[in-house]
C-alpha cells in the first residue's frame, strides 16, 4: 500500500486528515478492506503458497517436525503473511515508479519493478499518450467530505476511445501481480473506481481544493512482468451506492464493541476470580 501525503495508519485501519480541518475520513481502501469478503480468494491463496512452500522445502523441514515442532509451525503459519507483504512491497515500488515515470521524474533504479514499468511505458506509447498533454493527474488525492470518505486516484488521462477517436477522461488504477492473468479484475474493483470517481474534491500539492474533473470512463490497469492490460469497469451510481452501503458498514464496524457482557439467570453471580500471588524473586 502506497503512503499518501494526508494518510494516516489507524488501529481501525487508514484514515486521511483533511487539511481544512474537520473530521478524519476513512480511506476507501479501507472500507473494501473492513467490508468485503476476500475469504473465497484469500483462503484457497494462503494454502497455496503455504503448501508450495513445504514441498519446495520438506528436507529442510523434515528433521525439524519432532526436533523443532513449535518454531517450524510458527515459521510455516508465517509463510502466507510474508508473502503478501513481499508483494504488496513490490506493488508499491512499482506504483512509486509509474508515479516518477509519468511525471518525467528520475526512476530509481529496481530490476524487480523494471519489468512491470516497462509494461506502463509500452501500454502508454500503444495509446500514443503525450504525458505533458494527456495526463490530468496521477497519485492524487480525492475526498467527500460529505459522506467522509477519501481516497488516492493512480491515474487521471485522456485517451483515444470516443467516437471517431475522440478523446474521454478515464480513470485508472493500476494493479500488479507476479501470478494473475493481466486480463482478471475483481469486484470489487468496481466499487473502488466508482468511489473514486464521484469524490467531490481533489487535493491539489499545495492542499487547496479544486473539483473533482467529470471522469467518462473507469478502468484497471494489470501490470505484469511480461503483459499488461486495460480493462473497464462499470462503475457508475449503482457502484457507488453499492459503496456506499460498505461505507456504513464500516463505520460501524469500526465503533462497535469487540465484547460483550454474558446475560446471567436470575440470581446467578459472577464467579469470582480466583487471585494469583507472586511469589518473591
């Protein structure tokens, strides 16, 4: 996950301060986070890269199972989690160079992101993108302060795909992945765009508002090693209201109580906790 200028990392998740003052607004990321169920996704990942990981290393691990049961365990259970932040790790670096690239900045140089930013700068010269006259904006921040949302848009252009050639205002986030198609999206990256695109606000460098630009199609871009793709997505106002159902959800979600008081029977007592002395060092 990138770190924009207004983000901020929460126990509840990420959260943008708004520099005009006023309330923290949950970060749309977060809402899909809190909200949507990945479960049907994320289960079947993890006991892949976890089996994966024991057959690619099971003389390693064989002498460990009665002489190191515990810490192997640990290891193993750990192996799901240090992949996704290796990969999410790498997704930020690639998004830090399509950011440099895009506004003609320098590009630190990272073999593991060269080939997925050569995809960008391929996709871009296919579309005969002039990045001075057809880039509105890239890692912008975007905000509804209305409904306390914010969020970050990867990229704003104009490209070729009206009628005739003519040029429409897209707005495109970029996905990357060292295993999935270039052409699989999911849902829920639907609810993201649509959340993006009908924000009331950007957020210019020097934090003054400007309105949000009248965008006329939404879509992802699947950065690859070796592929890229377009792909569009629906995200219009049933979208959004969509989104805006999770939006609730996670406010709530975010203030209720993680416990509750058990309801006893008529003249039933708490049984009392049983003290526990130390003894002197």
């Amino acid at each position: 996950m990138t770190n924009p200028k207004h983000a901020q990392d929460t126990p509840q998740g990420r959260y943008y301060t708004d520099p005009a003052g006023g309330p923290a607004l949950v970060s749309v990321t977060n809402v899909l986070n809190t909200a949507v169920n990945k479960s049907h996704s994320l289960v079947p990942w993890g006991v892949k890269v976890t089996v994966e990981y024991v057959l690619d290393n099971w003389k390693a691990i064989a002498h460990r199972v009665i002489t190191d049961r515990p810490a192997l365990t640990r290891e193993i259970k750990a192996i799901h989690r240090e992949v996704k932040e290796t990969a999410s790790n790498l997704g930020d670096r690639i998004h830090t160079a399509a950011e440099q690239h895009v506004l003609g900045a320098p590009v630190a140089d990272d073999a593991e992101v060269a080939p997925y930013l050569a995809q960008l700068i391929r996709w871009l010269a296919l579309w005969s993108v002039d990045l001075t006259e057809h880039v509105v904006a890239t890692e912008i921040t975007v905000m509804h302060r209305r409904l306390g949302y914010a969020g970050t848009a990867d990229l704003m252009i104009w490209l070729p795909t009206g009628p005739g050639g003519a040029l429409e205002l897209w707005l495109i986030d970029y996905k990357t992945s060292a295993t999935r198609s270039a052409k699989s999206v999911y849902p829920e990256n639907t609810l993201q765009l649509a959340a993006l695109r009908y924000a009331e606000t950007v957020l210019l460098p020097d934090d003054t508002d400007a309105p949000m630009p009248a965008i006329q199609r939404t879509g992802v871009l699947n950065l690859r090693a070796k592929s890229h793709a377009l792909v569009e997505m629906p995200a219009g106002r049933d979208a959004h209201r969509a989104f805006r159902g999770l939006l609730e959800g996670t406010r709530w979600l975010h203030v209720a109580p993680s416990t509750y008081p058990a309801l006893l029977a008529p003249g039933q007592t708490e049984p009392a906790r049983r003290r526990t002395t130390r003894k002197a060092a």
